[in-house]
C-alpha cells in the first residue's frame, strides 16, 4: 500500500548486493562534522540476517565485519537465527520494542494476527482503537527515545561502535529500530537532522516491492479497509515517525539543537567519547 507519503531523495547506491536482505546498506557518506563525510565500510544498516545465502555470507565475510548488533527481541531471534560468517562476535541488545516486534511478524503468524484484528473491527471499541492507532507506530518511535530498556540497548550500541568497526546492527525489517539506532550514529557523527530523516525515509523505497507483497498476502485473510490501513501503517516508513522521536527527543533535553545533548544526558556519550567516534567513524580532516 503506497500511502502517497515523501519518499527520500537519496540515491540507493549504499545498498549491498544481498540475495537474502531487501533494506542492508553502508552508512558510509553522508556529511559529518567539519564537512568530514562518514567513512565507507565501517557502518552497516539492515532487515534480518536469517535469510543469507551462502554467498551473501562470503560477501560479508570480505567486508571485515566483526561484529553484529541484533535489535530484534529474544523470541524473534530464536526463530530466525541470523546466519553469519564465522568469527563473527553476535550481540542481542533488546529495546523491549513490543509494537515493533508485532508489526515485523513473520508470515506463519498472518492469520492470527489477522484473525483478532477482524475481531476488533467487528466492535464500535475496537474500530475507535484502530482507527486511533493507525500511525501508532509514531509512540513506538517515542518509546525508543525514552524507555529504560531502548536507553540501555543504544547505550550498548554505542559501546560496540567505541570497540571499532566494521560493524552491522539490524532488526527484522530494518526499519525503526534499526532506523533508530542509524539515526543516533548519525547525530554522534555531526550530521543534520534533514539528512538523517532522509535515511529514515530510504528505508520505504528499499521496502517498497515487500511491503506490497505483504499486503497483498494479508488481503488473503481481510478486506477490511480499517484492518488493512492499520498494518499498512505497522509496515510503512513514515516522515512522522522519525520526527516523533525527535519530537520526543526535544522534550526529554529542552533543546532542538543538534549539539548532542541527548546523546550526553540519556546515552553517556562524552564530548570526549563523541571525538573519539569521530575520529574512527569520519574521514580525516583535510588540511589546508
């Protein structure tokens, strides 16, 4: 379902040349502090890992990758275990993102899922619920700003980042937790907040074909206009989502600065820990 939304204008040639991923790309040159840009093959976005072939673990096996962040919850790594070269350090940081969990659910799961969400549009409470909820994934973009757990598995991230890449964090769909943590990196790198929701938005043309097929395979089991907008909306990469974390992320610091004053108050990220980021993560300065 094409809701008519902004797309991004970024190009998509940081896309890697998986068979088993749709949404895997290199964070690699945006523009940074300084005018520095981010330095390619050290930071990689993505959906799930479950699904690599052998040859797409061999491919990232010759990028260097050491070290693998899950964003995913424990149920859904059980189940699709990510499939990496060896050697490969592998790490669950949970943000207890249970809408997120939901909205990323695995086709065996469609028709249950479906099958309860019928069940509420049959009643006036639960048409008001999805009706209400149709871009619930907005609060679930706050959560990961705010909640305890999210604050605990960004803090983790960043850790790994200090440890040094190349380094690769995912979720299932690479969407919003993963979009998330992308956006974090990129505000520790010095990047602008317009350039940083551009990111967020390339998400929805990398998922474009996928989120079509999946509603075409929940349409099996409704054609309940209500039904459908709201896991349209679970699936889908909007411009008032990534803006709803920062929203939310304004309110907890009192300020719309890009100067880090999230990352410090809720991360614990130093001034002296952001130039250490920096100088691993941008390329050197160019002297004059």
């Amino acid at each position: 379902m094409d809701s008519g939304l902004p797309r991004s204008s970024l190009p998509l040639e940081g896309r890697l040349p998986l068979e088993g991923c749709f949404n895997c790309r290199d964070l690699g040159g945006y523009p940074g502090a300084d005018s520095r840009l981010v330095r390619r093959g050290l930071v990689f976005r993505s959906d799930a890992l479950h699904n690599l072939t052998e040859r797409d673990r061999v491919y990232l096996k010759g990028l260097g990758i050491r070290h693998v962040i899950d964003f995913r919850g424990p149920v859904e790594a059980e189940v699709y275990p990510d499939r990496l070269p060896p050697d490969v350090v592998y790490e669950n940081c949970n943000p207890h993102a249970s809408l997120a969990q939901q909205a990323s659910a695995e086709r065996g799961n469609d028709k249950a899922k479906v099958d309860k969400l019928n069940a509420l549009a049959e009643t006036p409470e639960g048409r008001d619920f999805l009706i209400k909820n149709q871009n619930a994934m907005a609060d679930q973009m706050r959560q990961l700003v705010s909640n305890p757990h999210a604050v605990a598995a960004y803090r983790r991230f960043f850790a790994c980042l200090a440890e040094g890449g190349p380094l690769l964090f995912h979720c299932q769909g690479g969407k919003d937790r993963t979009g998330w943590a992308a956006a974090l990196f990129l505000l520790a790198m010095g990047t602008e907040r317009r350039i940083i929701r551009e990111d967020y938005l390339l998400t929805r043309e990398m998922n474009r074909e996928r989120n079509h097929k999946r509603m075409n395979e929940y349409r099996c089991y409704t054609d309940h206009p209500l039904v459908l907008e709201y896991l349209a909306g679970l699936m889908d990469t909007r411009e008032t989502y990534i803006d709803a974390a920062f929203d939310e992320m304004d309110r907890l610091t009192g300020s719309a600065s890009d100067r880090g004053d999230y990352l410090r108050a809720y991360l614990g990220i130093t001034d002296q820990d952001r130039d250490s980021l920096r100088a691993q993560y941008l390329e050197p300065r160019h002297e004059a």
